[in-house]
C-alpha cells in the first residue's frame, strides 16, 4: 500500500503534467509513493450502455483500489480548451460509477501546468471543485504557467515558482501526518 499515489491528468506519452508530478515526487522524502503513468490506463469512454453490458475493466478496480489504499494523491491536472481533459473527466466519470466516494478520505494536492500564462487553472479549477463530490479533501494547489519557460530537467526554473511549489508541497505533506 502507498502512503501516496502521484498521476497526471493526461494520458499523452509526451505529459507535461506528468513531468510536474514526477519532479514532485522526486522532492517527495520517507514516503512511500507509488507513480501512475496515466498513458497505460486506456479506459474506453464512459457510456451507460457499455457500463451495463461490460461492466467495469480490471484497470479501473485497480486504479479505485490504488486510489483508497493510499492516504494522500498527487495529481497534476492537463487543459483542453480551458478544461479538464476529456480523458480525465471520463477516468472521473468511470471512477464514480464504480464507488461514487472512491476519494473518500484522501488528501489531496492538485496541481496543474501548461504551455500558456494561466497554467491550465482553468482546469485546476473545475478539478478542484468536482473532487470533494467524490469525497476528497483538497489540501493545496499549484499551477506553473508557461511550461517550457519554467520547467528544466533539473526542476523549475523560476525562483518564485520553485518557492511557491515546495510550499505547496509541505502543505501537502504536513496534512498526512
């Protein structure tokens, strides 16, 4: 069982939110946690009809199941046209059929980034609205605008950013004592 679970919002081989949870992460000391890469989890697009007629897949048990043994979730949420993916709203929507509080309990940093100057808070913020009605508690955010700007393989760049990051961070962290 991890004391946290870490996934982005995407399922692009390419995430950048991936690439944020994986530094977050990397910060992340004397906790065990365990990192999903969202672009292994194809989840057919929510339907009643196929719900009915196929049930729900293996991946999907064991991403709820990954979800409510852990105590606390990072996610790094990507942006369409101002809001959450549609592959990430529909993992939400398949999650929700199959235990409505799959979230219940978890804490919760939601963090966001893009390639533009708003860092995909759109999305941040519809994300960060909709998880408390699955039972989850959003303990902080962070946004980085202007990914490719701010964003190395050694980390962020920007000092502000990288201080406003780790903060969030030890918020997070600090919660799950």
């Amino acid at each position: 069982m991890a004391a946290i679970l870490a996934l982005a919002g995407s399922n692009s081989s390419t995430s950048i939110n991936f690439r944020l949870v994986k530094l977050t992460v990397s910060l992340v000391q004397e906790r065990e946690v365990q990192v999903l890469n969202m672009a292994n989890y194809p989840f057919p697009m929510f339907s009643e009809d196929l719900e009915k007629e196929k049930g729900y897949s293996n991946a999907l048990v064991e991403l709820k199941n990954d979800i409510q043994k852990s105590k606390g979730l990072i996610l790094s949420v990507n942006e369409h046209n101002g809001n959450p993916s549609a592959y990430f709203k529909n993992v939400l929507d398949w999650l929700s059929r199959l235990d409505r509080n799959f979230l219940e309990g978890t804490k919760v940093l939601l963090m966001s980034t893009s390639g533009g100057k708003r860092g995909a808070k759109g999305s941040l913020t519809v994300i960060e609205n909709l998880l408390p009605r699955f039972g989850g508690e959003v303990i902080t955010t962070f946004s980085l605008p202007s990914f490719y700007e701010n964003f190395s393989d050694d980390g962020i760049l920007d000092a502000t950013l990288k201080s406003e990051h780790q903060a969030a961070l030890e918020t997070f962290l600090e919660s799950l004592k």
